[in-house]
C-alpha cells in the first residue's frame, strides 16, 4: 500500500483529472469543486448553501460519476420521517423474521437535498448518521459504507416552512460553501453548450473508492510545521478574543481547519502546508461555526476572508 | 489530598518558610517562644500526616491564652521589638496549628514575609542580611507553590529547582530599583530609635568592675569594633579604647560615679546645643590627630570607645567631662562614628575641683588594711612619688598574669597583693588605682579595649572582645591625668602584641567553640575568617555606614548643588535608564529567542520592505511573491527561487543550507 506522501506525483495527477472531470459539467467552478474534493479527502461532510438551481445537484452527482462512489439523492420534506432515510425492520414472511431494509443513507456519497426542509428528528437521524458513520435499528447497528460522504445543501433565503440547523448540528459539516453565480464566460458556455444532465453520463470515473481511501489516509500524513500552526492559532485566538464573533472557534473547529489545510495542501499537490492552504480553507471551515456580533447571523465567506486579512501570517 | 487542600509539596513548603524565617529572631527572643512556636508547627505536622483534622477551637482558644498570658509575664511593659516578635513568632505557629482553609495559608505567607522583614533589626551584620533575603526567597517560593498545581507526592527525586528559580528572578529584577531607593531615598535613622533590648548582648566591658569575683575570664572573640584610621594604624601600645571611667571605689569593686553619672551630670557637652559649664578650656590638644571612623558592634550601652582627648562632631554623641564620649540612647545597631583624637595632650593640668578631688582619693579606708599598712610605710619610706615605680617593679617581679586567677572573697585587694599574686588586667588596674589613691595621689580606673587586629589585605583594625582591657590613670599637678597600665609592667607583650599572640600557645586561651577563631594558625581558616571579617565591615562601611550625611554628599559631589528639582530630575533620569535598559533587554532577549528560521524570514521582509514593497499582515510568501513579482518582473525568477526556499525552511522543515540562503536574501537587488 502506498502510503509515503511524498511521491505523489500520481495522485496529484488524479486529482487534477477528477476536478478537469468535473469541471466539464459545472463550468468556471474550479475552486469549489476543489473544496468539495478537499472536504472529501478531508473525512468530513459538506454542507452547500445557495439559491436553487445554481448547480449544488450538479456538483454533488458529478462527484459521484468521477469517484465511482455509490451516489443517492434523497430530497428532504417537511414529511420526511427517519426511517424514511435509514431504513426500517420488515417482517420477512419466508423465513418469519425482521429484516432491517436499508434505507437511501446506504451509500457512500448521499446528497441531502433542503436538509433543513425536514423536521429536526430527521435531520438528528442523518446527522447522528454523518458523526457515528452507523445507523441503529431496533437495537442493533448497522455499519454505513466507507467512505462516506454526505452533501447537504440549503436555502438559505426562503426560510418560510423550514426548520434551520442548529449551530450544534452545523458543527457537524465540516466546511460550508456555496456556488455563487457563475461569470458571464462560464454563463455564456453553459446557456450555449449542451444540456449537464447529458453530458453527465460521459464522465469518467478518474478517482476510484480505493484510491480515495488511501488519499484520505495520506491526509494525516501532510506535514504541518510550527510555523503553520502559530498561524493557526493566531487565527483561533482572533475569532476568541478581536469582538468580531459572539463565539470564538472550538478546538474541533480548529483541528477541522488543520485538516482541510492539509488535504488542501494535498490537492494542491504538496506533502507540507502553508499558511496559503490555511487560507483557502479558512473562510468555507469557519463561516458556518461563527456568529457575527453585528448581524447576529452566521458570518459569511466574505465576511471571514475579509477578517482574516487582519491576522498576521508571518508574524515576524 | 487532606482537608486542607494543599498537598504534600505545598504543607511541606508552607512549614520550611515558617521555620525558616522565625529561626533566626528566635535566637533573640525567649526560649520558650520559640520552642512553643515549633511545637506547633510539629503537633500540626504530625495531626496532617496521620491525616487528623486541626485541634478544636477550645485548645486553640487555651493556647493562645497562654502564649498570650506569656508574653505579658516576659516583657513588661509588653512594648517594643522583642514582644511584638514574640507575638507574631507564637501567633504564626499558632495559625499554622489551626490552619483549616486554604486561603489561611496567604495569611501564614504575610504573616513569614513580615518575620523576615524584621530580621535584620536584632541583626545587622552580611550574613545576617543574606539569611534575611534566603528566607523571604523561600516564603515567596512556598508563596508561588501555593498557586501551583503540585499533586505530586514529596520526594527528592522530583525536587524541582523551577520555582525556586523563578523566584530568584524576580528577586534579581528587583536589586536594581532597591540600589536606586537606597541611594536616593531619604535615610531614615529607623533603627537607631527603635529600642531593642537584647539579653544575649554580651560585652566584654561593663560599668561594674569587681575583679575579685571573677575565677575565669571568658573570651570572646566577637568583633567589639572596626576602626577604620585616615592614616596608618598608631603602634599596639598607643591604643588605648577608653569607654568609660570607673572612679567609685568600694575597697572591692569599681564603677561609675553614681552609676548614672554620665547620663545625669550636666557636664555632659552635646554638639550644638548650649552648656551650662563648659570644662573644654580644662584640656590642651597638641600635635597631630589620629582621624578615624569607628563601626560600634551593638553594645546595648550608651558609652562609646575612642582613642583619648577623642572628639567627634556628631549630633547624638557628647563629651563627658573625664573625655569619653557617650551616645544619646543605648547602641542597639551597628552604629558609625567619627572620631578625632589627639595622642598629645593635657588634661586638667593645673587643679582638681573639689568633688573630684575627693571623689578621686576615696580608697575606701579600712577595707583594705594590709594594703593601705605597706603604703604608709612606703609613702613614709620615700615619699608618695616612689609608690607607682615600686609598685610596677613588684608587679613586674613578683606577680603573674594570668586568666584562671583565684577567687579573692574577702579584702580583695589585700588577698591580691599579699596572698594570690595572680591575675588579669582588672586586678592590676583595680589594685594599683586604690594603692595610689591610698599614697594620695588622685587615681582612676578606665575600662575600655587595648589593641586591635590589623586586618592584612584591607588594612583596618579589628578589635575583638577579648581586646577588653583595664588600666589607671592618676593625676599629677601641672601634668594632669596620666595613664598607666599595670599590666604592661607584668606582662609587657600583652600590649605591645597583643592578647592573642601573648596567649596563643596557651592552654587558656580558649575562644568560643563555634568560632572561627579555633582554628587559627591553620592558614586556609585563617584566610577564611579574615575574609569573612572583611565582608562584614564593607556591608557595615558601604550599607550600614550609608547615612543622610554621607549621602548629603555624594549628591553634593554628583549634583553640585542639592535641590529639591535636581534630585528629582536625577530619580527620574535613574527611573527612565532602568526602564531603557528593561526594554533594550527584553527586546535582545526576544530577538535572542527567535529562531534562525524566524531570523531569515525578518531578513527577507526587512529587505522587500526596503525595496518599496508593502507587506499587509494577511500576505502569505506566494502573495508577497506575486506583488514582488508584479513591481520587479524580471526578478521573478529570483524571488521564486528564494521564496520556494524559504518555503521549504518554514512549512516543510526541510533542512536547508541556511547560510547561503541569507547571502542570496543579502544580495537580493531589485529594480
């Protein structure tokens, strides 16, 4: 098993084609496409915030097709039950037994479409589903796929009807993004070019679940110098002490950052972080686990990048 | 854990700063306070490591009580120094015993900080302030430990030096700004008017003089004083301390006229202050002063030592009418005079007043018969002139000098000269100061030192205790009073070399047994104890000697003029210079901890920044590198490369040919 980073000259190549791959389908998406990989090889879940139709399905089945991953969908509905998503214990009728019958959150890539269209009880069951990678029925555990990866997406503008996250169940994602409105080239290409939808079958999966694992496993192994995580800590303690927020960030949510840097120095095809992979991460990692003081809503990746520009990087 | 909430570490600190902090004044105060004062602290020891709670508040209540009842049965009335330590030595090992509550142990802390402070008023000498300083360094550890989590059980093993370093630093910050207090600050006599009564106290001189009583001298080899001369030290057998003049005789024992004489008698002439008779017209001065400064060990005695004729100009001390010179209050401290004496000169040259005339010729008829019976028959002999050379030629034939003389109960001067035939300096003194009295000549005894221990590097003069000495002087019409030391005629070498070196091969010479002193003749110890000597009269001539007019001086000579502004001006400029020098050392000391990585990075930046590039706090090297590269494109390359480097140092801490790194950022030239 190829477990060094430092010859990473193929995976570097791999990630590179899956995100040219995915890029085929959701044009001038670069950067998020990165950061959804980024999120991916970092373990963690991603949680897409934007109007609809702006492309999050999109991004989510592309993903998919490229990694080879088992993908399901699963719009959630204020009727929505938990058992609608893990599945629920039938009387076999042969063998005169209950059977528990997986529900869609089988599967290794699952995109949770309007999560917060649901009642709590069924987004607890997805999120305790997201923490535990496992699924209790009647007692007994049912052991999800690996990897697993779940995509979550949200509107966060017509909130009539909805029940929003707490920020306790946002903690669980470990970045937040949105797509944004693409430019006027992009728009241009994809008002011009074929539909998405059927473009999507002639993906090719360049990544597959194997070598997902081990450049998962080869996440940990990204070397993170003092240096770095000085910087990091600067960053930690301003969320703590600078006024801006009305909390600072917890130690998850900065090891959620070590973690993403380094799967974003990864990605960027080096076996060591620096403060640049800190801040391409920063803003979709903090965002969503920080409160602005002002506004009282969640802070922004605007406002996140913007506030970073007063936290020293080199400090010297 | 116990109830108490502070662990082994902690209890064990706790206790050693309360030992050590009241050990040293306990060696001043009451036997039985100390002693009461560690049974606490033992008995709480005991009930905390058999893991019992304190004793019940009605013992606390009896205890105190009793210490309490006491202190007002030892000390009356109960005011002063000695009881108010007293108090707090008893009151600490009190608290201690009752201690329940971790916070009580903050008041221990005040309580053991303020012990120490106090210190250094029952003892002045350099070892007695280090001890001072060890113990507030121990309470502020035991202080810092308090504030610790130290779960750890006590052992040796994991002793760790780590407080007790830390608070040596902050005990090191702090010297600065104490020199500057204590040489700017106003000198307040503080202990010089602090009356402390110390029983220990001993002397080797005493206004009661009652020689034959005493069977053994003890000799103590305690520094009496330090005499610092101008010039060179006059030879041994010109100094003659004289402290107090002892004219009442008793046919036994001699003392001071009244016993309080000096303090009473008006004749007393004090600096600047009117005088009701001044008998200064009485004494001629001639020829060349001895100038010297004496360091006057505390004698809890108001008399002062001085060479004769002596005169000294400072305010508290007086001149008694017999030329010695006497303190305003008792000396309780080391205390620093000086002193101008002139070897040549004559005292009440021309007539006795009537009171000292018959004070001074009172031999106390009858108590002596035997004695007064041979002098008549000299006096009759050859008249009263011959009485002193016959009598030093008896002493220098038939007598012996000698420090175990026998006790002489009865006619003591009779026993002495017709039945012992032995004795010390007191005997000669006492007896030849009575026979001249008896032959009608005035006569006197002086009680003082005579002698004194050159120091070999330093140059001033010890003179110990064992120094006391006793002589006569007798008066003479047209010459005044004259001295005359008997003991010089049996046992010359005793003053012209010394009492040491006279009995230094003798069984009777026996310094105490802690003393240095006990090994004399061997060189290292010698080294050693002349070394030690030598420490202790320059904290007492820099630290202790360092009074208003001293620094009335030194002011004088730094400032030109002393004003008020000037000396402010100069605390300010003292104040800022400490501040300066803080800040230059901790930004040498912070640039001193940064790292070489840290070092090149500051390098490089210093650098760009040089080249006009502007560096916001948010830019990474890849940003820096891309607004380099924008201004200097056709450096681009050149910044890459050295960025990647530096890249490389930081983040992948690769290890890097650092040296040529920092050519290259030195060489970096833009534009």
């Amino acid at each position: 098993m190829l477990s060094t980073v430092d010859s990473l000259d193929s995976f570097e190549e791999s990630l590179g084609s899956a995100v040219a791959e995915i890029s085929r389908v959701l044009y001038g998406k670069n950067e998020t496409i990165k950061l959804s990989l980024c999120c991916l090889l970092a373990r963690g879940h991603l949680l897409i915030e934007d109007l609809p139709g702006l492309g999050k399905t999109t991004l989510a089945s592309a993903i998919g097709k490229v990694t080879g991953l088992d993908y399901r969908r699963v719009q959630f509905t204020s009727d929505m039950l938990p058992a609608d998503l893990t599945g629920f214990s039938m009387l076999d009728k042969e063998s005169g037994k209950f059977e528990f019958q997986q529900g869609p959150v089988f599967c290794q890539l699952l995109l949770a479409d309007e999560i917060n269209r649901s009642s709590p009880k069924t987004q607890s069951a997805l999120l305790e589903a997201m923490e535990e990678r496992q699924v209790s029925a009647d007692g007994i555990s049912h052991s999800l796929p690996a990897p697993f990866f779940v995509i979550a997406t949200q509107n966060p503008f017509s909130l009539a009807g909805t029940f929003p996250l707490p920020e306790s169940q946002l903690d669980r994602f470990l970045m937040r993004i949105s797509m944004g409105y693409p430019d006027s080239a992009d728009e241009r290409q994809i008002l011009s070019g074929s539909d998405p939808r059927a473009l999507m079958d002639q993906l090719n999966i360049v990544l597959d679940s194997a070598e997902l694992v081990r450049l998962q496993e080869l996440v940990s192994q990204v070397k993170t110098s003092e240096v770095v995580l000085d910087y990091v800590q600067r960053l930690i303690e301003g969320t703590r002490v600078g006024g801006d927020f009305v909390h600072g960030i917890s130690p998850r949510g900065g090891m959620a950052l070590v973690q993403c840097s380094r799967a974003w120095a990864l990605i960027s095809g080096r076996n060591y972080v620096t403060p640049d992979d800190v801040q391409a991460v920063v803003a979709p990692v903090f965002g969503h686990r920080l409160t602005n003081r002002s506004s009282g809503s969640q802070a922004s990746l605007e406002m996140v990048k913007e506030w970073i520009q007063q936290v020293d990087v080199l400090a010297s | 854990m116990n109830e108490l909430q502070l662990s082994r570490v902690q209890q064990i600190w706790l206790m050693s700063a309360l030992v050590i902090s009241c050990a040293p004044i306990c060696y001043f105060l009451p036997f039985w306070v100390a002693a009461s004062s560690l049974g606490a602290i033992g008995w709480r020891a005991y009930l905390l490591s058999r893991g019992h709670a304190e004793p019940n508040r009605w013992v606390m209540f009896l205890l105190s009580v009793i210490l309490g009842l006491g202190i007002l049965a030892q000390f009356s009335p109960p005011v002063g120094i000695e009881p108010m330590s007293s108090i707090l030595t008893a009151a600490a090992g009190l608290k201690f015993l009752e201690m329940s509550r971790r916070r009580e142990s903050q008041l221990l802390i005040y309580l053991c900080l303020f012990i120490s402070a106090i210190q250094p008023i029952f003892a002045q000498n350099f070892g007695s302030f280090l001890l001072a300083v060890f113990s507030i360094v121990v309470v502020l550890t035991a202080q810092s430990m308090l504030q610790r989590d130290t779960d750890q059980q006590f052992s040796l093993f994991n002793f760790s030096m780590e407080p007790i370093r830390q608070i040596l630093r902050l005990v090191a910050v702090s010297i600065p700004l104490t020199l500057v207090i204590f040489v700017l600050a106003p000198r307040l006599p503080a202990f010089s008017v602090i009356p402390v009564q110390i029983e220990s106290a001993t002397t080797g001189v005493s206004d009661f003089m009652d020689p034959g009583s005493i069977s053994s001298l003890s000799n103590s080899s305690e520094v009496a004083f330090r005499v610092d001369f101008e010039a060179e030290v006059p030879p041994a057998r010109e100094l003659y301390w004289r402290g107090l003049v002892l004219d009442d005789f008793d046919g036994r024992a001699w003392e001071p006229e009244g016993r309080r004489w000096i303090r009473d008698n008006a004749s007393i002439i004090w600096p600047n202050r009117a005088t009701s008779f001044d008998w200064r017209s009485e004494t001629e001065r001639y020829g060349e002063p001895h100038r010297y400064t004496v360091f006057l060990e505390p004698t809890q005695e108001t008399w002062l030592f001085a060479l004769p004729a002596a005169a000294s100009t400072k305010e508290s001390i007086g001149a008694a009418r017999n030329l010695v010179l006497t303190n305003r209050i008792p000396i309780s401290q080391p205390t620093k005079y000086d002193v101008v004496s002139h070897p040549q000169y004559r005292h009440q040259p021309n007539r006795l007043d009537g009171p000292q005339l018959r004070d001074n010729l009172d031999f106390s008829e009858g108590s002596n018969p035997r004695t007064e019976a041979l002098i008549a028959e000299w006096v009759e002999q050859s008249g009263s002139d011959s009485v002193l050379p016959n009598l030093l030629s008896l002493f220098n034939q038939e007598f012996v000098y000698t420090m175990e003389p026998p006790v002489y109960p009865g006619n003591a001067v009779d026993e002495f000269i017709f039945d012992g035939l032995r004795g010390f300096c007191e005997h000669f003194a006492s007896a030849t100061a009575a026979i001249l009295r008896m032959a009608g000549i005035p006569a006197r005894v002086v009680a003082g030192y005579q002698g004194g221990e050159i120091h070999p590097t330093e140059g001033y003069l010890i003179v110990h205790q064992y120094n006391a000495h006793a002589w006569v002087e007798y008066w003479e019409q047209g010459v005044g009073w004259t001295r005359v030391d008997p003991t010089a005629a049996v046992a010359p070498d005793r003053i012209e070399y010394g009492f040491e070196q006279y009995f230094l091969n003798d069984d009777v010479f026996d310094p105490s047994l802690f003393s240095l002193d006990r090994f004399r003749g061997m060189a290292l110890f010698e080294w050693v104890r002349l070394q030690v000597d030598s420490l202790n009269y320059r904290w007492l001539t820099l630290v202790l000697g360092y009074d208003t007019s001293i620094q009335f001086d030194l002011f004088k000579r730094l400032l030109g003029d002393v004003t008020p502004i000037r000396l402010v001006l100069v605390l300010v400029v003292i104040l800022a210079a400490l501040l300066a020098i803080y800040l230059i050392w901790n930004r040498y000391n912070t640039h001193r901890k940064l790292s070489e990585q840290q070092k090149i990075l500051r390098a490089y930046l210093r650098q760009l920044r040089g080249l006009g590039i502007s560096i916001m706090p948010a830019m990474t090297l890849q940003d820096i590198l891309d607004e380099a590269g924008q201004k200097f494109p056709n450096q681009r390359a050149n910044l890459a490369n050295l960025t990647s480097q530096i890249e490389q140092m930081l983040y992948q801490m690769r290890s890097i040919d650092r040296e040529h790194l920092k050519r290259e950022i030195k060489a970096l030239k833009l534009g």
